[in-house]
C-alpha cells in the first residue's frame, strides 16, 4: 500500500546507503569510486525522482489536492535524472565531457517545469491569486532563459563557432544562467512562503513543506556555484562532492514532493 511513510523511509534509506558508500568509496577505496559511483549517483538519482513521481500517481488514494501541482514538479526533477543519465552515458565514451552537453539540455528544462509547478501551486492555495502575477512574471522571464540556453547550447553542439567568434565562454555563460535561475527559484519560493505564512489557519505541514523546498534549491544554488569554479579551474571530478550536493538537492526535492503529494487542501484564505 501507497503511504507517506513508506515513501519517505524508501528515500531516506536510499539516500543513507549512498552516503556510506560513497564516504567509503573516497576514503578507502578509488577502484570503486572511480568505477561505480557515477554509475550508483545516477541509479540513486532516478530512484528520488521516480519515487516523487510514483507518489503523485493514480495508486495515491488519498487523494491529495496538490497532485497537480506535485506531478508538475516531478516530471521537473525527472528531467534533472535524464540529465544525470546522459551525462553518465556520455562519461562512458570519454575521460573530459563537453560542457555543455546534450544533458544540459535536459538540466536546462527543469527550471521552467518547477517554475510552472510552483506557479500552479499558488493558484491552488489561493482562488484570490494575490501573488499570481509575480509568479507570471518569473514564468516568462525563466522561459526566456530557456530560450537563449537552447540557443547557446544549440551553437554549441552543433559547433558553429560563433561563440569563439565573438569572445565568450559557452560554459561560463551556462554557469551564470544556472545560477541566475537557481536565485529565481529560490526567490519564487521565498514569495511563496512569505504568502502562505501570513495566512490565517494555514496547515503548517504546508509551511514546511515549501521549507524543505527552500532548502532543496539553496543545496542547487551551492552545487551551481561550486560546480561552475571547478569545472572553469579544471578541477571537477565527476561523483565528488559536488555530485553529493546535487543528490542532497535531488533528495530533499522528492521529500518535498511526496509530501505535498499527501497534502490536505489548505482551509480558506482570511483576509
């Protein structure tokens, strides 16, 4: 049977064998950490994602108010999984993968699929949309970014050369934008959070849901950050600890997700 807690304790145990496994693989022993982790980091990955999907799902009897919104923002965090698949595949054919690469294209869609879910997700805890229209606003300005990145990236893998061209660095524009649009999400979720804290009899299940969500895209904020000096230094190595920031994001993501995926419908807005 399909329950919170059995979701939860999936991921949360999940996440504990990968921890060990990865400390011991760095520790003690580099023939595992260089030719499983990356392998195991993928598996994991798509286990978080696949887990917040599964519990948006019809099997969910609950009947949570929030599916919707939850579905949405699995399928944004599955494409983040797809992108960790491409990237392993293509780690598999090459000691230096290309950034960008074909997976960042499956990266670069996660930010406005979570944009829409969040953007959903306000209108189902408030009919009266007092914060819609900043919602709307960012919507259409990540969907832009999306635009230009598959411009760049397109340039890119195509190899054009316009880029070299006119002097700038495909990478470090693509770090700028990932990090740009991590400060979008958490701003989108700080607006959030501050609206629904002001309301009257609101479930605080709900408070800390969008909790852990901020706390999920500070993780991605710092991973972006971190992930864009090393590779600009040439000193990223794949599976290290950047990788485990990511999946810590990848985690408490589908914590949020499921969740919300139980959720009850909020009690009505009191002005």
């Amino acid at each position: 049977m399909l329950t919170l807690k059995r979701l939860l304790l999936a991921n949360t145990v999940t996440l504990i064998l990968y921890l060990s496994f990865w400390i011991y693989a760095t520790l003690f022993n580099s023939y595992l950490f260089d030719n499983y982790t990356s392998y195991i980091y993928t598996f994991v990955s798509f286990i978080f994602s696949l887990v917040a999907l599964y519990s948006t799902s019809f099997l969910n009897k609950q009947g949570s108010y929030f599916k919707t919104p939850s579905l949405i923002l699995a399928m944004g965090l599955l494409c983040t999984s797809i992108g960790d698949l491409i990237w392993y595949l293509l780690s598999l054919n090459s000691v230096q993968i290309d950034y960008p690469s074909i997976a960042d294209i499956w990266y670069v869609l996660f930010y406005p699929i979570t944009f829409l879910g969040l953007h959903v997700l306000v209108l189902y805890i408030n009919k009266n949309e007092v914060v819609v229209p900043l919602a709307a606003k960012l919507i259409y300005f990540e969907s832009f970014l999306l635009i230009l990145l598959g411009l760049l990236l397109s340039l890119k893998v195509t190899s054009l050369g316009f880029l070299g061209v006119i002097g700038l660095n495909t990478a470090s524009i693509f770090d700028m934008l990932y990090m740009f649009s991590d400060a979008l999400l958490l701003l989108h979720t700080f607006v959030l959070l501050g609206f629904i804290s002001n309301m009257h009899n609101i479930d605080h299940k709900l408070i800390s849901i969008i909790y852990s969500m901020d706390f999920s895209l500070v993780l991605l904020f710092i991973a972006d950050v971190i992930f864009g000096y090393t590779t600009e230094l040439g000193l990223y190595v794949q599976s290290d600890y950047v990788d485990t920031l990511f999946i810590l994001f990848t985690y408490f993501m589908s914590v949020s997700i499921i969740k919300m995926s139980f959720a009850p419908k909020p009690k009505p807005f009191k002005a």
